[in-house]
C-alpha cells in the first residue's frame, strides 16, 4: 500500500456496500454549504441522514478533539506555524459538501468524504488563476483573456507604468474604442466588476477600494491571516466580439468539474467533467453604446437581477448548432488533463504528505468553471469558482431546480463510490476520445 511520508496509510476505507441504507448500527451524517442547503432537502436519500451546521458537530471533529481533551479543539502539533496555519485552514476550510458516518453507539467514524482537497487552490482567486496559468506556460495558447495583475496597493505611476497606454486586448479588438474588465481580488456574484477604459480611471476605483480596506479594522491582517497574502486586482481584456443569443443578448456557459483524491493510484487522482453545462443569459440585450457598459447587459450571473435566465446548454439551438458542448468537454479536459494537470498534482501530492487528520477521508473538490464563446465559437476561461454557490430556489424554473437536484445527487453518488457515472465523464476519457492523450 501507499503511504504518505510520515508512514500513515493514503488510501481511505472503501465505501459500505449500501451507503444510502438505513443501517441499524450506523449514522450518516452531512454538513452543506449554506446556498445547496435548499437542494439537499429536495433529495430522497438525505432526508436519512443527520444535517449538521457545524464543523464541531461532525464525527471526524470530536474525534479530533477528543484526542486534543479539549472540546472543539482542532490538531496544533509542533509543525511549523505556515504548515500549522495550512492544516487548520484545510479543517475549517469552506466546503461545498462533507459525508461521514460513524457507528451509532461508539461515534467512532467508519467513513467519510470531504470537500476539502486543496487539489485548486491555484485556481480559487481570480489572480491565483492568471499566477497558475502563467506558471503553466498557459498564457500563449489562449486558455484565458490576456490578463495583467495590479498590486492592491499600487501608486498611480505604478498604474500607469503597470497598465501603459494600451488595455489588454483580445487579438482581433484592436480598435480606438478599448473598454477593459478591472476584477476586484475578493469579489463575487458580479460584485466588485469594473468596465475601464483608462489607466487613470483603473488607479482611481483600486485606491478607493485601498482607502476602504485601510479604513476597516484588522481587514487587512485578517486577510493575509487567512490567505498567507494580501490579493492583487485582475485586469482582463473584454471578450470581444462574444457571442450573442436569444435577443442579442450576452451570456456565459457555467460547466463543473470534480477531482478526487485516489492515494491508492500512480497519479493519485482522477478528474471528471460534468456533462449537463448551464448557460446564464443577461436580463438585458446588448446595444450599441460605444464604451458605455450596462453592467445588466454585460453581467450574467443573475447577481443583478432575478430576470437573468438559466437553461442547459442542450436547450439553446445557438450553441448546438454550434457544437459547443462537445467543444466545450474537449477544452476543459485539455485545460485540467493537461496544461494545469502537473500543477494540480503537485498540490495534491503536498496535501498527502502534509495532512495529519483523519486518514479515512476520503476528499474531493469541486470547481464551478465560467467559460465564455467568442463569435466564432472560440471559448475562454474567465474564472474557476471553487465550492461554487447553487442560485436561490425562487429564482430558478422547476426544470433547472430538476437539473440542480440532479447534479448534487450525482456528485453525492461520484464522491462516495469513487467511480464514474454517466453524467460524470473522466477528462482522460474524453482526451481519448478526441486523439487528444
């Protein structure tokens, strides 16, 4: 068998033979992200088992505290401070889903699956993506808009210097008209999405934002505390022209990806795409306003308003005359099975040897990919939101809260067993498949 290097076993316990079933000698136990808990409580097979809304509550934890003789207390061995930091952050790291279940009259845990792999964290901050794509030697084969990252801090000669005369642009917008898309290092759901067209005005939204964080106590210190660093702004060239549907208006495909841990295997992985991709569509059409943005046109995650529509991706004639979804899976297999593959295993190959909890959990991690299509079909990578949010239940049609139940009892389904599923697809299947490994 495997083992780590400090001599534990890697591979977790397999599954029990009837998870789902009502066993007499065992509880199951789940804790949820606060925007799936909606989801969770429309699946038969959680409606058996016990929600919890705490860390502490779970089975792994009081074990964990039980050894420390403190309630509550997590593992604080004598490892350095920035492993020991790493470690404790991992425990109480945010998680889309975690699965245990511990015999019933011990609480001794006997299995469990966690999304807490740190397998993309080189992905999770909109500037931690750009660092890794570049790593990667990525920046050349048109994964990503051309980005340039802008220290938090930066002086206005800095900017000046930093962003030059030109914006970034995509390869055929080479027009007087440039706008630009200033991402804030923390933001999220459309929040914290500037369109600029200056290095002047880019200077003068960051130093605002600076002044604000200054201004709040311990921002800054809680910040560095929680990611060892203090984020940078992302600059990115606007996807332009992009691709228009239902009424000229914008939109972005929203695909999911999964990697398990598999210790037991060379690789120590196995990443899978998810086959029923979503489409988010703008409230509003797109006009012709020259370098004016209507943040409702050219925003698309709902998060501006609740007219934004969601569909599958088979539902849009658009893209399936297009051929999108199968040019879709082949270019996020290439991006996760390939060009980021080695970035990723690393990480995963660091968090085996460094993890001292529990090493019967099993652990995974799930990425939201938001993806865009230019006129001709080309797509791009903007974000990976790691333990992505489910939309609110009143904003969604019964046939995409269908879609949503569907995907979380499918993920459910991979993380436990491990092995695929039909809507799950191995991305070295899929490379297979397009000559492409």
């Amino acid at each position: 068998m495997v083992q780590h290097d400090n001599g534990s076993d890697l591979a977790p316990p397999p599954p029990p033979e009837n998870l789902w079933g009502s066993g007499e000698d065992e509880q199951v136990f789940y804790m949820v992200r606060h925007p799936w808990e909606w989801v969770m409580k429309c699946i038969k097979k959680a409606q058996t088992m016990t929600q919890v809304s705490g860390i502490p509550e779970l089975p792994s934890a009081k074990a964990i505290a039980a050894q420390e003789g403190t309630p509550g207390a997590l593992t604080q061995s004598s490892t350095p401070a920035t492993r020991r930091r790493r470690q404790n952050r991992r425990l109480n790291r945010p998680s889309t889903l975690k699965i245990e279940i511990a015999d019933k009259q011990t609480g001794a845990l006997m299995y469990a699956v966690h999304g807490s792999s740190t397998a993309f964290d080189g992905l999770e901050d909109k500037d931690e993506l750009v660092r890794t794509l570049q790593r990667c030697r990525c920046e050349n084969l048109g994964l990503s808009p051309p980005s340039i990252l802008i220290n938090w801090d930066v002086t206005k000669e800095e900017c000046l210097n930093v962003v030059g005369k030109v914006l970034p642009t995509m390869d055929n917008n080479k027009g007087d008209d440039i706008v630009a898309v200033l991402k804030e290092p923390m933001g999220s759901q459309g929040k914290g999405i500037f369109f600029v067209k200056d290095a002047e005005e880019i200077h003068a939204i960051i130093d605002e934002q600076r002044e604000r964080a200054m201004a709040e106590p311990s921002f800054l210190d809680n910040l560095i505390s929680d990611k060892g660093r203090i984020p940078s702004w992302v600059l990115q060239a606007e996807i332009v022209p992009s691709l228009l549907i239902k009424g000229n208006r914008k939109f972005h495909i929203r695909s999911y990806v999964v990697l398990l841990e598999q210790p037991h295997l060379p690789d120590m992985l196995d990443i899978f795409v998810f086959n029923r991709h979503e489409v988010r569509i703008a409230a509003v059409p797109v006009e012709d306003t020259g370098t004016e943005r209507d943040p409702r046109s050219h925003i698309t995650n709902g998060a501006l308003s609740k007219q934004t529509e969601r569909v599958l991706i088979d539902e849009v004639e658009e893209l399936t005359s297009r051929n999108i979804p199968a040019a879709l899976e082949t270019f996020i297999a290439e991006i996760f099975g390939k060009h980021l593959l080695p970035d990723i295993a690393r990480r995963v190959g660091m968090s085996l040897n460094e993890d001292e909890t529990n090493g019967n959990i099993r652990k995974f991690c799930l990425a939201g990919l938001d993806l865009m299509v230019t006129e001709d079909s080309k797509l791009f990578l903007l974000e990976a939101n790691v333990n992505p949010a489910a939309p609110p239940e009143d904003t969604v049609t019964d046939s995409f809260k269908g879609h949503l139940i569907g995907f979380m009892e499918d993920l459910m389904d991979l993380v436990t067993s491990g092995q695929p599923s039909p809507s799950f697809v191995p991305v070295q299947d899929i490379l297979v498949k397009n000559g492409l490994a």
